[in-house]
C-alpha cells in the first residue's frame, strides 16, 4: 500500500515516493521498468523524484506492472495533479458586467 503523505511533504514528491519505494522493494530496475510500461527511464526518474506529475494512466501501469494496487495511489495523484495545475490564468479579456454596459446600438448607414 502507498504510503500517507506527511503534511509537509510537497503532493508531488510523495506521489514519486510512493512508486519509487514500491519499485525498489520489488527489485525492479529503471530500464526494465521503462521496457514494461513503455516509458523513457529519464521520464521514469522524473516522475520518482516528484519533479514532474505523470498522467493517471502512467501511475496506473506503474502500480500493475510492480503488482502494486493504482487504488492505493489514487489520492497521492489527485492531490499532485491539483497542486500542479495551480491558480486558472486569465484569457486577457477584459471581464464585462451586464449591469454596466450600455446596450450596442444599430449601425445605420
């Protein structure tokens, strides 16, 4: 079972915690890992130290390809994905309010 991120643990280094130490106590090494799940072992290594969040399915294939369950990895996800996401940028538009806005008028010519 993946381990419980502790509170001041950044969501995306528990996420690469917590399949790094399910590969390592199977025995399984980076490039036969990167043969299975068909990932790049740099990619590999970057997902382990938390640098980068993977997509769900790839921690999915991880999970299944170490015999460990993606269930208990699920909440480690979610919690990396929506840290990475971060505030919602703007479009650069400039927001109208209903209210204040004259309607247009018809253009004649």
């Amino acid at each position: 079972m993946a381990a419980d991120r502790p509170d001041d643990e950044e969501p995306a280094r528990a996420l690469g915690r917590a399949p790094r130490d399910l590969q390592r106590r199977s025995g399984c090494t980076l490039r036969s890992l990167e043969t299975s799940v068909r990932i790049s072992d740099s990619s590999l290594s970057r997902y382990f130290r938390g640098t980068t969040v993977p997509p769900w399915a790839t921690v999915r294939d991880l999970c299944k390809a170490l015999d460990g369950d993606p269930a208990d990895f699920r909440h480690l996800w979610e919690a990396a994905d929506r840290s990475q996401r971060g505030p919602v940028q703007g479009t650069g538009l400039k927001e109208v309010n209903p209210e204040v806005t004259e309607p247009r008028r018809a253009v004649t010519s």
